[in-house]
C-alpha cells in the first residue's frame, strides 16, 4: 500500500470540504431537526460531480478510483456534518450504481448510468424485508417469470432513499426453497406498474435521508431487467457490492471522527472546571487519545480495503472487519465527544448531541457488527 497521496487527490479532497462546509454544514441542523430531504442541496451536489464518481466517463462519471471515491466520502462527512445526507449520497452511488454497473449489460448501463450519474435520478437497493435483515439470504420475496416479463410480489424494508428514489436494484425470490443460490436481481423504475414506496419511516439518526418501505403487488418488471445470472445474485451481486458498501459507505463516518475530534480537543482547551481548562485533565486527555487512535485504526482499515478493490483484489473477510472497526470506533467516538462535552454535548447546541443518534445505525445498518463477526470467525474456523 501506498501511504501517499498525490497533489490532484489532496486538492480534490481539499475541495470537497470547501464545498461541504459552504453547501451541506449550514442547514444541517433544520435538516436533521426536520427530518428533510434537500433537493436543492442533491443537485447542487450533482453539479459539483459527486454522484457519479466511480463510473466511466462513457456513462456520464468520472472514472475515479474507489480511494478518490472514499476520500470525497470522508470529505464529505468532515466538511458537512451532515450523516444522512452523506447516507443518501453512498447509497444512491454504491449500493444503488454499482450493481448496474458491475454487473448489468451494456444495453441496462447507457440506460441507467447517465441519469445516476447525474443525480437526475436517485438510486438505491432493496434487499431487506421485515423478516430477512441480518438473514439476508431470507429473501422471501417472489419473482415469477411470465411472457416477456417478471411479476414481483413482497415488500422491503428499511430502505435508504425509498420515497425519493428513481431506480433501485431489488433482490427477489426466483426459485423457491433453494437458499442465496434461488435469489435474482432486478433493476426496478418507479413508473413500474404494481410498485409503491410506503410511508417515510422516523428514525433517530440520519434523518436527512428518507427511508421508507417499497412495496411490490404485482409488479411488471422487464425480463429485460433481470440484473446478472438468474438465480445468482446474492452471491455474485450482494456479496460483489459488499466492498464497496463498507469503504465508500463508511467514508463519511471517518470524516466526522475526525470532526469530532477537532471540535473535543477545541472545546477541552475553552471549558473550564475547578479553575482550569478540562484539557489539563488527564481522564480528558485519555479520551482524546483514544479518539485519535480509534481514527487512525479506522482509517487504515478502510482504505486498505478500497487500496486492495482498485488492485482488483477482493477480500470479504477484511471489508467486515472494517465495517467491524470503523463503525464501532465511531459510536465509541460519539459517546467519548459527548462525555467531553459533558451536560452540553447532551443539547442540541452542538453538533455531537446529532453525532451519538447518527452512530447507532452503523453498527446496525449494512449487516450488523455480530453478523460482521460471524463471517470473519467462519471464514478462519473454515465454516
């Protein structure tokens, strides 16, 4: 691995920052209060070139590498502050893009690309249902083949960008009782007649982004749009995304520790108890420290996993152990910010109050830390 990054990268990142502090941080706040979804805010972005950023350039992207993708994210996440928006943002690009473009045909790529590239369409996945989280391979929602077509019935769940999106890639049932090996993929718009997404769902964190069911009774889909091989696509397409969902994904989240450490070691230097700054404190100062390993450990973690993806290396095992690492140091990073700032990281007054909300979907979203575990202990028990 190569430790350095160039001049182009460290001004690309530089500039998504200026552009993340000027457009995203100032509404932040009334976005997460009001859980609102900034369409403004999207195409600004779009604009500024983030939504298609590891695509080809014959697609309307920019043909960037999965370390300058990650590094956008974790500039992002720093600049911003805002989660749920950076959240849409991932989603809309490597669960939502990716898929089409690692494994869809040419013909599913001029159609579908240009316009997520652009942001002109929003795109996500639906893979969770009420019954399948974590069980992923509990798909149980049907896909029958019909004359020129496929007739999906079911409902997904905790669905990233369900009430505002345009595309998704939905995984369904196309041969039943046979496990992950009976599971398709479908590129669903929806205009598609029988699909709905449901009601906005509240959450506690990450309210800028809009989740929401999607709901399928009878919906038509193209055979047309079958994304991949029949009946292979948990492995091939679920599994071949992972390493993307858990390196672009997840950079936001290092951005934000880094953030929050800034603003901790800032605060610790101002506030002052029993006649001097918090920061003399050696139990402050252990927390900053552990802040700043965490980060470290994190952000060594991440991009080695996007280093070995743009080597065209894949390596499931070490992707979950930093969704394992990374998610977990942000919520400890979230709780030992908070415990600095004491009563007021406790108030809406500053930014880590939104920070420690925000946290609890990582190491829950994306496959949870004990499912993260359970394919690294199988993977090195030979299970």
């Amino acid at each position: 691995m190569d430790f350095n990054y160039s001049d182009e990268q460290l001004l690309f990142k530089n500039e998504v920052i200026e552009f993340a502090r000027n457009e995203i941080a100032p509404g932040a706040s009334v976005r997460d209060e009001e859980a609102q979804f900034d369409e403004n805010l999207w195409r600004k972005s779009a604009e500024f070139g983030l939504m298609g950023l590891p695509f080809p350039e014959e697609y309307g992207g920019s043909d960037a590498s999965v370390i300058d993708t990650c590094l956008a994210g974790e500039a992002l996440g720093y600049g911003g502050g805002d989660m749920g928006f950076a959240l849409s943002w991932g989603a809309h690009v490597t669960i939502g893009g990716i898929p089409i473009w690692q494994f869809g045909t040419e013909d599913q790529k001029k159609k579908y690309l240009p316009g997520i590239a652009s942001g002109e369409w929003i795109a996500g996945m639906g893979l969770t249902e009420p019954e399948a989280g974590s069980d992923a391979a509990g798909v149980t929602m049907k896909a029958e083949k019909r004359n020129g077509y496929y007739l999906l019935n079911g409902t997904k769940t905790f669905i990233t960008n369900g009430p505002i999106g345009n595309v998704f890639v939905v995984f369904a049932r196309t041969t039943p009782g046979s496990g992950m090996k009976g599971i398709s993929a479908f590129i669903v718009e929806k205009d598609f007649p029988g699909f709905s997404a449901g009601k906005k769902i509240e959450k506690m964190g990450h309210r800028s982004s809009p989740t929401s069911e999607l709901i399928f009774d009878n919906c038509e889909v193209p055979a047309e749009n079958l994304l991949g091989v029949e009946d292979k696509a948990f492995r091939d397409i679920a599994v071949g995304t992972l390493e993307w969902e858990h390196t672009v994904m997840l950079a936001p989240y290092i951005g934000m520790m880094q953030a929050l450490l800034e603003d901790s070691i800032q605060y610790a230097k101002q506030r002052k108890q029993f006649g001097k700054p918090i920061a003399d404190f050696q139990a402050v100062q252990f927390k900053i420290a552990d802040i700043k390993t965490m980060l470290e450990t994190s952000r060594l973690m991440l991009y080695k996993v996007a280093w070995g993806r743009d080597q065209g290396v894949s390596d499931p095992m070490t992707a979950s152990i930093a969704k394992i690492v990374v998610t977990e140091s942000y919520m400890e990073t979230a709780q030992q910010a908070t415990q600095i700032f004491g009563g007021y990281g406790y108030t809406k007054e500053y930014s880590v109050e939104r920070a420690i909300r925000d946290a609890k979907l990582t190491v829950i979203g994306g496959g949870t830390s004990e499912i993260q575990r359970w394919i690294v202990g199988r993977k090195l028990l030979d299970r």
